[in-house]
C-alpha cells in the first residue's frame, strides 16, 4: 500500500477540529437573548423540548417546581420507549436534565422526571411489598429480603416502615443487587 500514515494532529485538521475554540453552533446564535431561559424551570423546558422533539414529535411535558426541586411529567409519544429497560432511559434523561440545571445554576435545584407516572407507581409497588414483607416478617419471625431496588424505591420502602412498631430495615448488597431486608423486631437489631 502506497498510502503515507498520517499522524492524530494531520486527522483532527482534515475534521476541522484545531486549536482554536470551537464555533458556536448556529442554533445557538439565532436564538435571541430575550429569549435566553431565566428560570429553572424554562431551562429545564428549554432543554428538554428541544431533545424530545427530536425523538418524538408527540411528548408534552408538564412541569411543577416547590423551593428546589423541579418535577417533569412527559406525556404522549412512546413512553415504553422512553422509559426504557428497567427506566433505565428515564434515569438518564433526568441525569442530563440535572446536568443541565447544574450547569446554569449549580447544585441549588433537582429535577426528578416521570413518564406517564411510571416512578410513582413503581414507589406505590415498593411500598406495597414492603408492607407484605412486615406481615410476614412478624408472623413467621424471619427476615424478608426484598428484591433489589433503586435508591429511591429502597428510601420508601425505608420511610414506610420507619414506625412500624414490629419491623425494622436494612439495605444490603452492592450496585445493582442492593436491595432492603425487613426484620421483625427483636431480630439482632445491628
């Protein structure tokens, strides 16, 4: 082959990419500084209307804020889509959001995104077993493993039996097996 190796800075000139700053993209220079998003809330609208459009045209997003934390409810389109395995997707979408706010504002505010209400049902599900799992842990004596959660699902498991007077909990396990035991009381409280 008569075809001369180029070396990384030869590559990175023929893309374009130097040592001077980047160029702005376009989108950002049209837009005009009255409507540069002020609030959290309308850059979290901002950013996230722009990349849902460009997956599905059908999303709709309804946003609520209190003090901090600033609550997005995307509707229509391919929720399963959006959702994804697990609502692996969804956590992602609300990393980036959070991302985002961090960019603008720092860590003053937190976005928690929902799809369709998915989170909120998974947190009534959690709570729901973890309610079963005292029953049984009290009736039979034993402790109830209950199976692996996500942070937020294992917090309300956690504030839903904090004052139950015959159980206590504990989160064991690590990364994506970590999950809540129920122990009835009297259980070697460690």
């Amino acid at each position: 082959m008569s075809e001369r190796r180029k070396d990384l800075d030869d590559l990175l000139s023929e893309l374009g990419v130097g040592e001077e700053p980047p160029a702005q993209p376009d989108w950002e220079e049209e837009a005009p500084s009255a409507a540069t998003p002020k609030t959290p809330e309308e850059v979290v609208e901002h950013f996230l209307v722009g990349l849902l459009l460009y997956l599905d045209p059908a999303y709709t997003l309804e946003i609520k804020s209190d003090d901090q934390r600033i609550y997005i409810e995307v509707m229509g389109g391919d929720l399963g889509r959006l959702i994804g395995k697990d609502g692996r997707t969804l956590k992602a979408l609300e990393t980036l959001t959070n991302s985002v706010l961090t960019k603008h504002f720092g860590h003053r505010y937190r976005a928690v995104v929902d799809a369709a209400g998915y989170r909120r049902r998974r947190a009534r599900r959690a709570v729901d077993l973890a309610h079963k799992a005292a029953e049984q842990a009290e009736a039979t004596g034993e402790p109830v493993p209950l199976p692996p959660m996500s942070p937020a699902e294992r917090r309300e498991v956690h504030i839903a039996l904090k004052d139950h007077p015959g159980v206590y909990t504990e989160s064991q396990g690590e990364g994506e097996e970590r999950h809540v035991v129920v122990y009835p009381v009297g259980e070697d409280q460690g």
